[in-house]
C-alpha cells in the first residue's frame, strides 16, 4: 500500500510556542490529504481536509487560526499548532487520499504525540 | 461525518479463535474500510470493499460489504497474539471523500 510518514513521531513543547507536524506522501503524489486528532481510547476525529494549491476546510468546532494548514506540494501537507495550550495536547495523525478509477482510499501516517507543559 | 455503530466495543478471545465484528450506518456508503491500530501508530490499512454483497480476504482476514449498503463485518480466523489491537470499520459515501469512523472494537488475545 502507499507509505505516509509524518515527523516529528512525537514533541513535547511549552505552553504558548508553535508546533509544526508534517506529513508526506512517499511513493505517491496526494491532492487531498487530511488531519485528524484522536484522544485515548478514542476514535478519530476529522479536523481538517487538506487540499493541495487551495485553502484547507476545517470541520465544525476547530479553529482555523489555531491549527494552521498549508499543503504547498503533492507530497506535503503540513499543520502548525499555534499558540499551544495543554488542551492542544493529543494524537494528530494525518492521511493521504489515494483514488484509482472507481476506489477510493485513504493511507494513515503514524502519527504525531504532542505534548505541551 | 457521522458516527458508525461499530460492536463488540471490546473481545478478549483465545487464541486460535476467530472473532468476528461488525459496523452498522444509518446511511448507505459505497466505500467500507477496515483498519488495525497498534498502540502509538497510525491505523494500517485491512481490506478496502467498493461494491455492495463484495466479499474480499486478505490473509486470515474476510471482510464484507453488506448488501443494503448500511452494514460491513470484519473475520479474522485462527486469531495470534499479534493479532492484538484496535479495529476501526470507515465508511464513505460516493462523491464525499470523508471518512465516517466506527469507534473501534479492541481485541486482546489470551495465549
């Protein structure tokens, strides 16, 4: 299957910096990727679809202005947290959107542990 | 995108067992997805079903795209230790990309 990386794997930072996390398409070119957040024993949660040369759509309830997106190339998509606070604290993991005549897949990075003091 | 009813919410099975779960909607889709999370990682990519009544395997895996579009199920035969970890059954409806998640069933095996 297509590979996603995301880096960092995890960081821990102080309350009020930004974090960057970014996310690439390794074997394969993505128009569409997306960010998710997943607390413990929780499922995913969509925050954001990222879309190659356009703005990002954020879901209902995430803060556009907090959780920067730019996906400035077919293998990069990347989110700034800005201004983090330990409520920022979570999993962020990313996908990449792969289609192939009539399918339509999405490929999880493994995602980003962060940590704010 | 909406929340599927995805059950057991959790199953401790001996090994060699197979286990068996399954994602209802109250929508159609045309896409199901089924992954695996291990703990610290991002979900890994089972078996991907495009067409209603599709039947496909992947190993000890079976998995299933039910026939009114609202319903998917997930086998995995002659359960390992390796087997351990969270399933999560997404589906997505055509010309909508999003993924709606199922909110996991955890399996743990007994050796």
């Amino acid at each position: 299957g297509a590979v996603v990386s995301q880096h960092p794997s995890r960081v821990i930072c102080k309350s009020g910096t930004s974090v960057k996390i970014e996310c690439r398409s390794l074997d394969f070119q993505a128009t569409t990727m997306f960010w998710y957040r997943q607390f413990p024993k929780q499922s995913l949660m969509l925050m954001a679809t990222s879309n190659e040369g356009s703005k990002a759509t954020y879901e209902q309830g995430v803060e556009k202005d907090k959780f920067l997106i730019n996906h400035a190339s077919l293998t990069l998509s990347t989110l700034t947290v800005t201004s983090a606070h330990p409520e920022d604290s979570s999993f962020y993991i990313c996908s990449a959107r792969v289609t192939s005549g009539s399918t339509d897949t999405q490929y999880f990075g493994p995602g980003t542990r962060l940590t704010v003091l | 995108g909406q929340q599927l009813n995805q059950s057991p919410q959790s199953m401790f099975i001996q090994e060699g067992e197979d286990v068996s779960m399954n994602c209802t909607s109250s929508s159609i889709f045309n896409t199901w997805l089924w992954y695996k999370q291990d703990p610290g990682e991002g979900p890994v990519l089972l078996i991907a079903l495009y067409k209603a009544g599709e039947l496909t395997s992947n190993g000890r895996l079976t998995a299933q795209f039910g026939i009114t579009r609202k319903d998917s199920f997930l086998n995995i035969s002659a359960s390992i230790p390796s087997d351990v970890g969270i399933y999560f059954c997404a589906g997505a409806f055509y010309n909508d990309y999003k993924l709606s998640f199922g909110a996991g069933t955890t399996v743990t095996v007994r050796a």
